[in-house]
C-alpha cells in the first residue's frame, strides 16, 4: 500500500468525525475558558480526539467490530449498547445539531432575531435534501466531502489568521466553569463532540477499507488504521486548536448564544458579510454531508441488524425524528444531550481499555461484566445528576469516591469491578479445571 492511500483514509476519517460538535465546542471553550486557554483545550483534546483515535484502533483488534467488542460483556449488551451509540450519533443528537449548526450558521445571521418559522423551513428543507441524497448516495457524498474538507480547511485557516490580525480583543480571566481544574473540566467537555461513540461506528469503515485494499494480516492492519488515524488526529487537533483561540479573542467582541454564532460573528467582524455568508455555506455543506453519512449508517445498521426494517424506512424516520428535535434550537440540543453523553462515554472508555488489556484479562467476560457494571452505576448517577436529577441520597457516597470533584469518580468503580470479574473468573477457571482433572 503506497502512503498516498494512507493519507487518503486519514482524511477521509478526518472527514467523518468533522461535523458540528468539532466547530461549536471548541470555540465556546475558548470564550469560556480565556486566559486558561492552553490546559483546557489540552485536556478537551485528548477526549475529543485522542479517545475517538484510539477507539478506531481498538475496532482494528476486532474482527466483528463494534458488535463483538462491546459483546464481549454479554451479546445482548454488545446489540443494546451499540443501538444507542446509532440512536445517539443519529437523530436523537448529533443529526440535530448539525442540522441546528448549519442554520445558526447559515441562515441565523440574516434573519437578525431568533424565528421559529425561519427554522422549521430551514431545517424542513435541509434534511428533506439529506433523506432524499440518502436514499442513493454512491459517490456524491463523498466527492462533495473531500471538496469541502480542503475549503474548510482554507476558511479556518482564513479565520486564525484574521483572528490574530483583526480582532482586538483581550483574552479574559476565565470564567467559573474554567477557574478551577481547567484541564479536567476540558477534559469532560470533549465528551459533547461524540467522536468517542462515533469512532465505534466509523472504524469498521476505516478497517474495511483497508482491508478491501489488500491488507489481511492483523498486526499491519492495526498499524494501518493507526496511522490513518494519526493523520485524522493531527487535523482535528489543528482545527480545535485554531477555533479555540478564535473563541478566547472573541470574549470582548459581544454575547453569544452558542459556539456557531461565536464563529458567525468572528467572519463578520474579520471580513463583513462576505465572510459570514461564504463561512455560512461552507459549514452548511460540511453538516449536510455528515448528516447523509450519519442517516445512511443508521439505515444500514438497523435495516441489517432487526428483521422487517427496510433501510428505506430507517432512514425515513431518522430524518422525520432529526426534524423534530431539531426544532427544539441548538441551545436545547446541547442541553438534553450531555447527560446521556455523561452516561454513555464512561463505558465508552472503559471497553476501549479493556480491549487493549485483552492480553492480561485473556478477555474474560467476567472481567468486563465487572468492570462495566460498576462503570455503568456511577455513570447513570452522573448522568441523572447532569439531568437535573440530584439524587441528594447518594451524593455523600459518589463524592467519597477519589476523582470525583473532576467528573471522574468512574475510575475507581471500574478497577475494582473488572478485579472483581478477575476473581470470578479464576474461581470459575479453577473450578472447571478440577472437575475436568477428576473426571
């Protein structure tokens, strides 16, 4: 395979995960975080891009992919699970907000005041054009894409640029969600990008790409998919790294609802309308070839994984529920998505180490029934939490857990499950030996 064919794939994984959550955070994390900048987007990072990297990779480990890996706690549980990465990456989160993204980017800023019709029309249109495009994408979407990655690509670089030479604005203290542990709270927010969920859907896509282009031995196919995904790793860092700073320079320019309008008001102030309109459209291309992408992946999963879906009718009422919750405005949809988000990454992560720990836990079930069983009951308490849920029973308990003032208080549940499932494990294995032995 010659390297041109690695820095293809590399791309085109950069280009799945670039969608709306890789424009939005970053920049409201560099207007919130100011003169903590540089730890905040550091721990944002390595949630945002180093986890969904490495999840690829572990995807590579196994040769039935998300299913088998996450099956390997229980098969119903590898189905449930990886049903919710779809549902969540698709309409019930990350469909929406690109749709949401790509009006506040494009169509927002000329309408001067918040209208609902404005919306609802938008995003009627939009994903009226994302079902039918949908339903027989071939290459166009692809072709679009890697014509978009690069114009992106320009338009940010544009951006950084001018942030550094038009806009006047002083980096601020930070504000209170960044005052304290700047790199942990970062770290937390990486999770509302989704990249870590989506890489289990789109690393068998990488996987099988390479191995439709003749790679079959395992240990070539990791380094492959690893090196592809560096590639992907080094333009989302470079991306995040540039909005970022555009956010923190932004802090003394005016209020802003969400990170898009941060960047819709970054190209006016930089270039006029000019540059609001041709940033507008870009971004609004970029969303709406990520969404063709997303539809199509939940139509082939669950038309192929649940008898009598036709991945017609998927993809029909994934765009009829994307609608629906798209109407509910960005704010809304960042809103009701970070506890499930909150819920879901922890175990997200901890499969991730369990796989690449394979080789220690011999990938005992009991060891990953331990370790996401305990993973799982802090998670949902934190997501409940997240929720508005406070849950003032248990909170003396979560809080007694080490971690737990940085979001973290999942990492100790986890060790001791997964030590608890080595135990079973071994007292099972020795059971069964001596009964074999006396047999």
């Amino acid at each position: 395979m010659k390297q041109k064919d690695i820095l293809f794939i590399g791309f085109t994984l950069f280009a799945l995960f670039f969608g709306a959550g890789n424009l939005i955070y970053p920049v409201s994390l560099g207007i919130e975080s100011g003169t903590s900048y540089l730890p905040a987007i550091i721990g944002f990072t390595l949630t945002g891009v180093g986890i969904p990297i490495i999840t690829v990779v572990a995807i590579s480990l196994v040769r039935g992919g998300a299913i088998q890996l996450a099956g390997r706690v229980h098969p119903l549980f590898g189905i449930i699970f990886i049903s919710v990465v779809y549902l969540t990456i698709g309409p019930l989160f990350a469909i929406p907000r690109a749709t949401s993204v790509a009006f506040e980017s494009g169509l927002a800023p000329w309408l001067g005041e918040s209208s609902t019709l404005g919306l609802f029309l938008f995003t009627a249109i939009f994903l009226g054009l994302v079902f039918f495009v949908s339903l027989n994408p071939s290459k166009l979407v692809d072709r679009i894409g890697q014509m978009l990655t690069p114009a992106l690509f320009i338009s940010i670089i544009g951006l950084v640029v001018g942030a550094f030479f038009l806009l006047d604005g002083e980096i601020q203290p930070p504000g209170e969600k960044y005052s304290s542990q700047p790199f942990f709270t970062g770290f937390v927010e990486g999770y509302l990008t989704m990249d870590a969920i989506a890489a289990l859907a789109f690393g068998i896509i990488t996987v099988t790409t390479f191995r439709e282009r003749g790679i079959s031995d395992s240990k070539m196919l990791t380094l492959r998919t690893f090196q592809a995904g560096s590639v992907a790793a080094i333009g989302l860092t470079s991306v995040y790294v540039s909005i970022g700073w555009i956010g923190a320079k932004m802090a003394t320019e005016g209020t802003y609802e969400n990170g898009s309008a941060i960047l819709a008001g970054a190209a006016n102030i930089m270039y006029g309308n000019i540059g609001t309109l041709l940033f507008g459209i870009i971004v609004a291309l970029a969303c709406f070839t990520t969404c063709v992408g997303l539809v199509v992946a939940c139509g082939q999963f669950f038309s192929s994984r649940f008898k009598g879906l036709t991945y017609k009718g998927v993809a029909l009422v994934v765009t009829i529920i994307s609608l629906a919750i798209a109407n509910m405005g960005l704010n809304q949809i960042v809103a009701y998505s970070v506890p499930v988000l909150v819920f879901v990454y922890p175990i997200t992560i901890v499969l991730i180490i369990l796989t690449f720990t394979g080789g220690i836990i011999h990938h005992s079930p009991y060891v990953y029934r331990g370790a996401i069983l305990f993973t799982s009951v802090i998670s949902l308490y934190d997501g409940l939490v997240a929720a508005g849920f406070p849950l003032k029973s248990v909170t003396p308990y979560i809080q007694a857990l080490p971690f737990s003032e940085i979001n973290l208080s999942w990492i100790l549940p986890a060790f001791v499950g997964a030590i608890i499932g080595a135990i079973i494990h071994w007292i099972v294995t020795t059971t069964t030996s001596k009964v074999v032995t006396n047999k």
